[in-house]
C-alpha cells in the first residue's frame, strides 16, 4: 500500500466531509493519526508537530541525539508515554532509545475514524509488521512535511 497516497486522500477526504475539517496537515494528523484531543488548532499543531519529530527520531535510530536538547528530551518522554506511542514501543533498559516493535506474537495495530479507502471510511483495525509500520510512520513524516493545504 502507499501510505502517503492512502493519507493524503484521507486529509482530502476530511477536509470535504468532516463536520469540523481540519485545516491543516498538522491538525488532521493531531486528531486522526496521533489521537490528541485538544479542541484547539494551535495546539493540535504543536502536539502534532513534536509528535512527528519524535516518530523520526524513532524511525531514524536517532532518538539519543534527539534528546541532547533539554526541550526535545522533555518533548520526547511526554509522547513516549501517550497512547499512541506506549503502545507500540519497545525499549529494553532504557526509553531512551525506544524503537517501534510489537509485543512478541503481536502486529502493530492502529485504528482511525479519519481514515478513507475511496469513498470508504476504514472502521477495521489495520495490522503492521514492523517494517510496514516503518513505512506507515515515514508516510506520516513525509505528509507532515507538505504544504499546509
């Protein structure tokens, strides 16, 4: 599947139908990727923004020169420990240097009212490898990083 594609019809999708669109890539990814209720688009960016250098971090194997910055490091311990993240982390000894992994015998799951297949809303809960849940995670990147249409 192309995740980028699969996300920015999704964005399309709300922006036309959603009864309160999101009028950004950073709020729709707050509210239907990250799960973040904030009832307030400044700050729907802001979490979505931090959410989404911390998934680099992640993705990259970089989160220990992530948190050399005081702020990053604050940043990265308070979305490590939201749900979207602690659900989906593994650590070993130390969150610190977290990286994406399901529990032994488990997928990866993720599940959204924002999601669209077509004219389709994906209501099941989508499953991931951690290799394909990489990909997903670059696409978000990648999404979070195009024009704010």
């Amino acid at each position: 599947m192309n995740y980028l594609e699969f996300l920015e019809h999704s964005f399309d999708v709300e922006k036309k139908m959603g009864e309160c669109p999101p009028e950004s890539r950073l709020e729709y990814l707050s509210e239907y990727v990250f799960n973040f209720t904030t009832y307030d688009s400044d700050i729907s960016v802001l979490f979505a923004a931090k959410a989404v250098e911390v998934c680099a971090a992640i993705n990259n194997g970089k989160t220990f020169d992530y948190i050399k910055d005081p702020e990053s490091y604050k940043w990265y311990l308070l979305m490590c420990n939201m749900p979207f993240f602690a659900d989906r982390l593994e650590w070993g000894t130390s969150i610190r240097g977290a990286w994406w992994g399901a529990h032994p015998g488990r997928q990866i799951e993720f599940q959204s009212c924002g999601l669209w297949m077509g004219e389709n809303q994906c209501s099941d809960t989508m499953k991931f490898g951690r290799e394909d849940w990489m990909l997903f995670i670059a696409a978000v990147i990648t999404f979070a990083a195009g024009s704010e249409t």
